[in-house]
C-alpha cells in the first residue's frame, strides 16, 4: 500500500484534509499527517517511508528529499515551487509538482485590496483616491495575473500587460492591452502589479531603472516573492519620490528602514497571506491529492515542474 504524507507546518483546513483523505483513501493508499510540527526532524522522519507527499510552505531541501527513501513525488499545493529543491529532487529522480490556478482567485482578491487599502489611506480617515479610470499593468499574465485582470476590469480600470511567454492576442483577447517591452509597462501604467516566479532571471529584476519610469502616484503591488525586488533601488526611489507607495504580501528584508522612513506609504501583510482563503486551501489540497493518484495510477506528469 502506497503512503501518502501531508506534511505541513500551516495546516490545511480541516475540509480540505478531509477532501485529501478521501481521495488518498478512494485509492487505496494510506494518509499520514504530519500538521503544526516544530522540528525539521519531526519531517525527516515522517519522510522517510513514504511514496508522496503534499506541502504547503513546508521546505523540501536536499536534506528531506534524501530522507525520503522511497519518496517518489512531492507536491506544493499552491502555485510557486521555490521551497522545492528541484536539483535535488532531479537527481534522486523525484517528480516536482505544484497546484497552478487553484489559488489564484485568492491571490488576486488580495492583490486588489491591498491597492484599495493604500488608495484609501490605510481607511484612517485622510482623504485617499479611486482606482476607477487608473492604469494598471500585469507584469506577466498567468493564472493570477488573468484573475487580477477580470476583477480590475470591473472597477474599470484600464489594464496594461506584459508576458514575453503569452502571445500578444491571446492577452488582447481578453480585452487587455499588451504591450511589447516590460519598460512600456512601467511607464504607462500607475499601478503595477507583479505575477513573476523567483528565479535566476527575476531576482532583483524589478529596479531603479524599471520602478523610476512610473507616472505620478505610482503603486508597485507584490503578490510574488521578496526575491525579485532590488530592495536597494525601491529605498532609493522612495527617498526621491513621497508620491510612491508599495504593497506586499511579503515583509521585505528592509521592513525596519520602511516603518522608520516612510510610514504610510507601504502596507505589507505579516506572513504571505496570498493563498490564505478556505476556498484555495481546499482546492490546493485535492488538486494535490488527485495528482498524486494520477501520478500513479495513470503516469500523469502534467504539472511536473522539475
């Protein structure tokens, strides 16, 4: 019988296990819980006999991937996979998974509200600004990146984008103006609003040179990872400019030089907070659970991401 461990630190819902145990369990395998443990390990050994597991912002590092001896999948349910040691996963030949789409309505929602909580003024009673006729760019158009646009679109914004890997009338077709250099973005638009993965390419891509092309009462809004802001060039500008404002689903590294400096102009959530809705931990979780059983049962790598 095959074992399938849910490893996480931040547990799911309780729906969602439910929803996880029945598919695990529909197909004949065993569920092993592992929720709010303390210890790296206490993950090395609830690894270390199972065929699969499931986690959430749980670190799968070459350390637990080798503890895995009979390990064969490992799943992240939600959309970024940087808590995954791909590499190491390769070499142990360990299929990489990650859950797209099943959070990105969540994650969008909170892209939206934070930039209604900073035009507002954090609601402190100042007189703040609308985001109805307002410019907003998508630095990249993927599953959040279309759900950013569709509920942007209703508070009639006008909605710019940019993806070099998503053909100009794909995005077009939805009613979004795509532009064809990310630097047109940036100087068009207000607001921009960032849906890029962390990695070699992005890290620290998002600069001086990009950020200080933004018109007047510009806002940077991050839903994606700390890692692709130069934190040293978004100090710089907001030093320059009183007009800028940044919101994030994640505390920069420099959050105490923000809250010296620039109070009120920045809101930044205390812990990632993206995928932090009952409807995308449930649909992360069985989205997860299904794969697993494809996996096996029918050799199914589609969302392999190693």
């Amino acid at each position: 019988m095959k074992k399938v461990l849910v490893a996480t630190e931040k547990p799911f819902a309780q729906e969602a296990v439910n929803g996880i145990k029945s598919v695990i369990e529909k197909a004949g395998y065993e569920l092993v819980l592992l929720e709010k443990y303390t210890s790296k390990d206490a993950l090395l050994s609830a690894v270390s006999d199972v065929d699969a597991m499931i986690i959430r912002s749980d670190v799968a590092d070459k350390e637990v991937l080798n503890a895995g001896k009979n390990l064969k999948i490992v799943v992240r349910a939600g959309a970024g996979f940087d808590n995954i040691d791909l590499a190491a996963a390769t070499e142990k030949n360990i299929v990489a998974m990650n859950t797209p789409g099943q959070n990105s309505n969540a994650v969008a929602e909170l892209a939206i509200g934070m930039m209604i909580y900073q035009m507002r003024m954090h609601f402190s009673g100042k007189s703040g600004g609308e985001l109805r006729g307002k410019k907003l760019g998508l630095h990249a158009y993927g599953n959040v990146g279309r759900y950013v646009a569709n509920i942007a679109k209703g508070f009639g914004m006008e909605v710019y984008a940019f993806d070099p890997f998503v053909p100009k009338d794909i995005i077009e077709k939805d009613g979004i103006k795509a532009v064809d250099k990310v630097e047109d973005l940036y100087s068009t638009c207000q607001f921009v609003s960032l849906h890029i993965p962390a990695n070699e390419q992005t890290k620290k891509s998002i600069n001086y040179n990009l950020l200080s092309r933004m018109p007047k009462g510009a806002m940077l809004v991050n839903t994606a990872r700390k890692e692709v802001i130069d934190e040293t060039s978004l100090l710089k500008l907001f030093a320059e400019r009183k007009d800028f404002t940044y919101v994030a689903d994640v505390e920069p590294e420099s959050k105490d030089e923000f809250n010296e400096k620039f109070q009120g102009r920045f809101f930044f959530t205390p812990k990632k907070m993206g995928a932090q809705t009952e409807e995308a931990n449930i649909n992360a979780g069985i989205a997860a659970a299904n794969q697993i059983v494809n996996f096996f049962e029918k050799g199914d790598v589609k969302f392999k991401v190693n």
